[in-house]
C-alpha cells in the first residue's frame, strides 16, 4: 500500500481569490507553481521520515532504516496538479501505523530489522524475529505520521505557496503570456 497526498488547483481557491491582481489566464503559472512545490516538498517528507516519533514505546525517533523509505518519495503531475507519494508497500504501516492483533510482519524482514538496527549476529536476528514479530502482532504499532502531520501539511503548503507566488510573478512580468 502506497501512501499519498493530492494536491490541485481546488485547493488553493482561496490564495488565486487573495491575489490583488488579475489571473485570468494565469492558470497555468499557478499549476506550474503547485508542479515545483511539490518536487521541493520531497525534501520536506524526507525531512520529516528522519524525525518521525518512534512506533512503539521502545522505538527510536525516526522512520529511517536502511534509507529505501526516505528514498520512496516520488512526485506524480498531473494536468490540473499533482501528488506526493511513496511507493515502498510499507508505507502504509509507517503513516498509519499497525492494529494491535493483526497479522505479523514478516520474519525475514524483522530478521534484517534486528541485525542492522539491533547489531545482533545473523544467528541472534533470527531468534529474536519471532518474538519481536509476535509483540508488534499483539502491540501493533503507533503511526508515525511523516505525511499526515499538521507540522508537515503545513510545510509542504509552506513551499508550494511560494513557488505559486513566484510563477505567478513571473507570468505577471512577462505580460501574461504563459
């Protein structure tokens, strides 16, 4: 399951409504400014995957293991706008987190878990994966949020604005021609 945020020109009705000046025909400046403040808003949910808060009380800050998930963010455009998404299938789990009783997470995958963040031997990683794979079972894990946050949404809204504004003064000077 990936993990995603939509974002168009429906959204920002309100800032084009602000604007002091005419956009008419500007509409293309405004997607253009939505299109870079989306690659730009990577950087963002990179950032914030790095402080994500632990899943579980004996978790460490951060949704960074071996870096795959913080690497999985992509920026999909579209005619009107775009989307922010990663696509690692367990994205889903890191911003929404586990149910507690649900199914648990593969053995081979908690293994490698153990060895590179635990520094346990190939041996000890294996023992131990059953037992840390049955307590996320019964615990689940919390969500961590990196996309869904207030702090984020907020962030990335941040950048998208400004590259809004900066295309939309640019098609300005140029006389409106876009």
């Amino acid at each position: 399951m990936s993990v995603g945020r939509k974002l168009s020109l429906k959204d920002f009705r309100q800032y084009v409504k602000k604007l002091n000046k005419n956009l008419t025909g500007h509409e293309g400046a405004v997607v253009r400014g939505v299109h870079s403040g989306l690659y730009r808003a990577i950087t963002v949910v990179q950032r914030a995957a790095e402080q994500a808060p632990p899943a579980s009380p004996n978790g460490s800050v951060g949704a960074v293991n071996t870096g795959a998930y913080r690497q999985a963010w992509q920026v999909e455009t579209t005619r009107y706008g775009g989307r922010i998404w990663n696509s690692k299938a367990y994205s889903g789990v890191i911003e929404y987190g586990r149910r507690a009783g649900s199914k648990a997470p593969p053995y081979r995958e908690i293994e490698l878990w153990a060895r590179r963040k635990l520094g346990l031997s190939a041996e000890e990683a294996k023992r131990a994966s059953y037992p840390i794979a049955k307590a996320i079972a019964k615990r689940g894990l919390s969500a961590r949020k990196v996309l869904t946050s207030s702090r984020t949404e907020s962030e990335i809204l941040r950048v998208v604005m400004e590259e809004i504004k900066r295309e939309v003064k640019e098609a300005l000077k140029r006389g409106g021609n876009l």
